[in-house]
C-alpha cells in the first residue's frame, strides 16, 4: 500500500531484513560554520559517531562554509572544540587530514568546477543567465497569483549561440540542474520508504552560483561521493532533498549511500527549541556546569535508538556502552521529547560516577576548590582535600550541578567563622566534652543530645542553635545546625568551637 502525504508518497516497512555485505562504514558530520554547535547538531555528530564507533569505521568532520555570507568567525574553532568536550573525536577532517582532504568545502572549489563540467558536458546542467530582479518579479507573480513559487526554468531552453553571445557579453550567470519528472524513491532508515517528485514544487535549483561557490546540494553530493561516505545520518529537515540528490547521483552515474534522517528535538510540550524558551548550544550547557556525559545521555534518553527499558530508571552509559547499544531501527520517527529533569539526573549521576574514580574525584575537588576561592576570595576559607571530598560525598542525592555547592545556604561549609565572637565560654567548654563523647555523630543524634544538653544546663534549645550557628558559621541562615554539623564532620565541627572558645 501507498499513502501520499503532502506531496510524498511513503512506503510502510514490511519488517523484513535484507541481507546485505558488512562493510566498515564512512559517516560525516557536515555543520556550517555559522555559529555555535546546537544540541540537534549534537545528536547527529553523536549519532553518526556511535554507529561507526562500534563498527569499526571512520568518523568524518567536514566544514561546509560554501554560504560565505553566513560564516561566524572562529566558530570551526568553537564547533571543533564543543565536540572534543563531547567526547566526539573525528578520524578525518581539519587538523586531521586522511586522503580524502581538504575537508573545508571553500578549500575545494577546484574539485567542484571539475565536476560541474562534467554535468554540463552530460547535459544534465546549464548556464543560467536570469538576474537577481527576473526571479524576484516570478516569486512575486506566483504568490500574486496564488501559485507554488519556483523557477520557470527559461535558461534551460536557450541554444548554444545564445549562451556563447552572453558568455561574450560578460552576463553574470549560475549553473543549475536539469530536474527530471522522476518520482525516485529510497529507503530511509529510519521512516521507511519515501518516494518523491521533487519537479513538482521546485525549478531547476542551482548547482554553482555565480560568484564560483558551489550550493549544499551540489557541494554535498561530490563530497560524499568522493570521501567514501556510506552512511547519511542527518536532520529531517534535508529528507525533502534527498530526492534531489538521488538525481544529481544519478546525473553522474554514481551509486548513493544509505541516508536515515533523525526527527526534530523539541521541548517537552512539543514546541520547537528556542534560545527564548530553553538553552540550544552545547556551550549554554557546559556554562551552566552540566558535563559531558550527563548531556550525551539526555540526549539519548529521547528519540530512541538505545536499550532504554520503561520503569527500571536512568542508568548513565559511557561512550563505549552506548556505542555497543545503538541501533538505527530502535530511533522513532517522532520528534524527540526533551525532559529537564532527566538532564539533572544525569548530571547528578554523573558526580556519582566521577566519585567513584580516584583520577576523576581529584578533579572534581580542584574544581570545587576553584569555585569556592572565586566566590569567596577575601574571606578564610577551608577547602582542604578531606573536606571537599567529605562534602561531595554528602551531596550526590542533594544537587544536581557542582556550583550548587557555593550558593550563599551553603557558603558555612567554607567560610571559617569569626574568632571574634562574644559567647559563654564555660556553656560552650561544656558542650565540647558533650559533644567530643557522642559516638554516632548524624543528625538526629547530634539534635537529640544539644536538645539533651540544653534541658541539663538551663538553656533555651533555641537560643542554644543560635549562638552554635554563629559559632560554626558565623551566619544568620541555612540548613539546621544538626544538619550543619553533620556536614562539617565532627573533627571541622569541634575545631569550629576550640577556635571560638580560644
């Protein structure tokens, strides 16, 4: 059976296997460089990453920069950079090259002009001479009129003598491709068959334009072609252009490669991602102290393609697991679903992680040292080693992000307090000797004793947990004073006291 839905004619999957050769595969992941990484182009470097990763292919990074006009300076250096903290590394690409290079479009210009000879020579592209002013009159004519707007395609009828004239002339001109009434179809690996007849809403597009850049649907297509790529794993946005392509492929003779497209992200209400409603790059991300693991996973916790089982809870996967688990025929066809939430308990996971490695613990305490001395920097601080370990430890079920840990409740965990208190001393002299005797030192015990303590010596519990909270934190406010002095540790709790009482 086949259903046409909105001019595409889609073939259901029959479910059925074939049988085919296994062959290392060649992926790319081909951003503009037109400014920083977005968590959709994440996912298909991540994506493409995951599949070649596990079977022993090659990962491609190409910058196709053939849009001047739109490139961001110093954003292949941004992008470049945001993969690497990913932890996507690429085989081939700038700074790496293989034999297939250069993998920036705007150094290939000459491979371009060398093939788009070929399709004039085959006559399947010609010489457009139409002005900037003719194809606006046609769009607005056509929309005047309530038609599809698109080219008329009138350069393709002119004969040899009056492209030569022009040429002579000096007339600015582009090349574009002879479209074909086919109705091509192929097998996407994600939504099935698609068939399209890509003439029916489009003129003859443009291959090269006129200032020597070749357009993406030209520039992709010999690329792909001539770095081996098998595999096209992209945005559902360019399905619609595939068929394109498929004929450019068939222009020159050539086999094409397998393409799966993957669905939109959206947030989770099922609207688009935009930087008013949520965060949309990498570096939005990583600003806000949210790892590397921790976003691979989000990402991978919507859309599918994983071994993600329903009810049994988040589990945070490595590089390695999550390559050996990905599957194309496991990714849904349904824009992909964003939780927040599961981006904090992946990140929180993720401290666990870290904890649980003596290389990656020493680093989370160097940064939460870093973090304290800036927040902190005129004040006596305690950031030990020790210290900050026992307060990471302590705090994996309570944050989510490391910089939760310097907000001003929690600031007593660093900040010394003032020797310069006012308090009685003898009260506090005995409350050491208390103090110094409990064995269990949690914080309903710590509560039950200066509760205890203050019935015996005639205090109120309240005024009590006062003057102790000056004492340990010199501050007016945060958790309660057991819970403080839970999280100080009984050794930084009592050496508060000594050094009040001195």
């Amino acid at each position: 059976m086949w259903i046409k839905v909105l001019g595409r004619i889609i073939l259901p999957r029959n479910g059925c296997y074939r049988t085919v050769k296994t062959i290392a595969p060649r992926v790319r992941f081909a951003p503009s460089p037109t400014g920083y990484l977005h968590l959709g182009g994440l996912r298909t470097a991540l994506y493409n990453y995951l599949y070649t990763k596990s079977r022993g292919g090659v990962f491609i990074l190409r910058i196709e920069d053939t849009d001047q006009t739109r490139k961001v300076e110093g954003s292949v250096e941004a992008l470049i950079n945001d993969l690497q903290w990913a932890g996507i590394e690429y085989d081939e690409g700038p700074g790496k090259d293989g034999k297939y290079g250069p993998y920036v479009q705007s150094e290939r210009l000459n491979i371009y002009q060398e093939h788009i000879n070929k399709l004039l020579d085959n006559n399947s592209a010609y010489k457009c001479f139409c002005s900037e002013r003719r194809l606006n009159l046609l769009r607005r004519d056509a929309v005047k009129h309530q038609r599809l707007p698109k080219y008329d395609n009138k350069c393709r009828s002119l004969s040899k003598e009056d492209v030569d004239a022009k040429i002579r002339a000096g007339t600015p001109h582009c090349i574009r491709f002879k479209l074909s009434s086919d109705c091509l179809s192929f097998e996407d690996l994600i939504f099935g068959g698609i068939a399209y007849d890509v003439s029916l809403v489009e003129g003859d597009p443009v291959l090269m334009k006129s200032d020597g850049f070749p357009t993406y649907h030209f520039a992709n297509v010999v690329d792909d072609r001539l770095m081996g790529v098998t595999h096209v794993l992209r945005g559902v946005e360019w399905q619609i252009s595939t068929t394109k392509h498929l004929l450019i492929y068939k222009a020159f003779g050539w086999t094409p490669p397998q393409f799966g497209h993957l669905p939109l992200i959206v947030n989770a209400d099922g609207t688009k991602l935009s930087k008013r409603q949520s965060d949309v790059t990498v570096e939005d991300y990583r600003n806000k102290g949210i790892y590397p693991l921790a976003l691979v996973n989000y990402i991978t916790l919507s859309g599918g393609g994983f071994n993600h089982v329903a009810g049994e809870g988040i589990r945070l996967k490595t590089m390695d697991d999550l390559a050996s688990e990905f599957q194309i025929e496991r990714i849904s066809s349904h824009p992909s679903r964003l939780n927040p939430d599961l981006l904090e308990e992946c990140n929180r996971l993720e401290i666990k992680r870290r904890l649980k490695d003596e290389n990656l613990t020493k680093g989370l305490i160097a940064e939460v040292q870093s973090l304290v001395t800036q927040k902190y920097p005129k004040e006596s601080l305690n950031i030990s080693e020790e210290h900050v370990k026992s307060i990471l430890d302590w705090s994996t079920s309570r944050i989510s992000k490391i910089d939760e840990l310097i907000s001003p409740k929690l600031a007593f965990l660093w900040i010394l307090p003032s020797n310069n208190l006012e308090i009685n001393k003898n009260l506090f002299e005995k409350l050491l000797d208390n103090l110094e005797s409990l064995d269990k030192f949690e914080q309903e015990s710590i509560k039950d004793n200066l509760r205890s303590f203050s019935d015996r010596n005639n205090v109120k519990f309240p005024v009590l947990m006062k003057m102790l909270r000056s004492v340990l934190s010199g501050l007016n406010e945060g958790p309660s004073v057991a819970e403080m002095m839970q999280l100080l540790g009984k050794c930084q709790s009592l050496e508060r006291i000594k050094a009040v009482i001195k």
